[in-house]
C-alpha cells in the first residue's frame, strides 16, 4: 500500500471513529463497530491503531494543536509560555463544553485510567516542548505535578458541571484548572499567576471565540 493511502484510510478511520463516538458515545462504540463503518477486517484496523483508546488520543492531540496552532497565528505582546498555556487551556475547556457531544465523549474518556494517563502525557510533552523556547527553568517534576494535579481538578470540576452538580460558571472552572496549574509548576509568585490568568481570558475572548469553535466544528468533521 503506497504511503498516500495509508495516510488516507488513517484519516478515514479517524474520522470513521468520531461520528461513532459522537453518534454512540465513547464507551458504546467497539473496534468491529468502526472496522466495519471504514469498510476494513481488525486486523487491518489494528495495523493502525491497537486499541479504541489510541484513536481518542490521536483526535486528543490533533484538538490540542489545533488551539496551539490557532494561537501562534495571533500577534500578540507577550508570548511567553505561561500565557499560551493559559489561553490554550481556556480555548480547550470553551471547546469541550460548547459541543455537548463532545462533551459526553470528554466525560467517558476521563473514565478509562489508561486515556487518563495518556492525556496527562500529552500535556506534558506539549508544555516541555514550548518551555525550551522561554528563560524559564521548569523542573520536570513540577512539569508532571502542575498537570497531573491541574487535570484531576480540571476533571472532577467538568464532571459537576456536566452533570449540572455545581455551582460555578465555566469562566471559575478556567481560572481554577489555570491557576492551580501555575502555582505548582513553582516558578511566579500568586499575584503574576492571577496576572496570567486574567489576561490570558481576556485574549481569549478577544480572539472570537464563537468564530474559532464555528471553525472548528468543521475541523472536527474532516478528521
């Protein structure tokens, strides 16, 4: 099989994959489910992803550099890595919980320790990756802290808020994932954390929020 059709029906299962889990949910959809919507034997489907939690993870990262491409096409002032994690995170958090699908498949995934894992992982390659570009010197263990602890708290906060169980708005859920994010990486004082949470907010929203999600509900049906 040449190289372009391999890149082809990886898209399409990924794609194939998606309209499973928005349709079916994440825990209700099986590996024969979406062998059979792309039209291929397991096995096949196995050459390209060895379980159904590899595919939630791909689409994971792809949502993940989506914002961080989103991001880096922005002129902004400060560019330091603190506030581009702070807005991508906002960015993330406004895409979850605009698309209720999305948002129910979020909720089943954090269920499954080993996508739990994963998605800490993720976090932590993607920042290590930007921290090389600034003057700050991150410990990795504070790098692991910050967005192990940040993505329990992010969790159990969405979770009520799904589950209409809290009393928050999604603006406080921001600010808290952010700021407990910041605090442990052990690097600013509180008063420049809640200096980046602000600001990073206020780009956020002035970077038309509605346009990028409206966007990328058409990113999200072309993966």
């Amino acid at each position: 099989m040449s190289s372009n059709k391999k890149v082809d029906l990886e898209e399409e299962i990924i794609k194939k994959s998606f309209n499973l889990f928005l349709v079916n949910g994440y825990e209700k959809t099986t590996i024969r489910q979406i062998a059979d919507a792309v039209g291929i034997g397991r096995g096949h489907l196995y050459y390209y992803f060895k379980k159904k939690e590899d595919i939630l993870l791909f689409i994971y990262k792809k949502i993940l550099n989506k914002i961080y491409e989103l991001i880096s096409n922005h002129d902004m002032n400060d560019t330091e890595l603190l506030l581009n994690y702070a807005i991508t995170q906002c960015l993330y958090t406004y895409t979850i919980v605009k698309y209720e699908n999305l948002f129910r498949i979020y909720i089943e995934a954090s269920k499954v320790p080993v996508i739990k894992k994963e998605y800490v992982n993720i976090l932590i390659d993607l920042f290590k990756k930007k921290a090389t570009e600034t003057h700050y010197k991150v410990d990795e263990k504070d790098i692991y802290i910050s967005v192990a602890v940040g993505c329990a708290g992010e969790e159990e906060l969405l979770r009520r808020y799904y589950n209409k169980d809290i009393e928050l708005d999604i603006e406080d859920i921001i600010k808290s994932v952010i700021s407990t994010r910041l605090i442990l990486l052990n690097i600013i004082e509180k008063k420049e954390v809640d200096e980046i949470v602000n600001n990073a907010i206020n780009i956020a929203n002035k970077l038309d929020i509605d346009g990028f999600l409206d966007s990328f509900d058409i990113f999200l049906h072309k993966i």
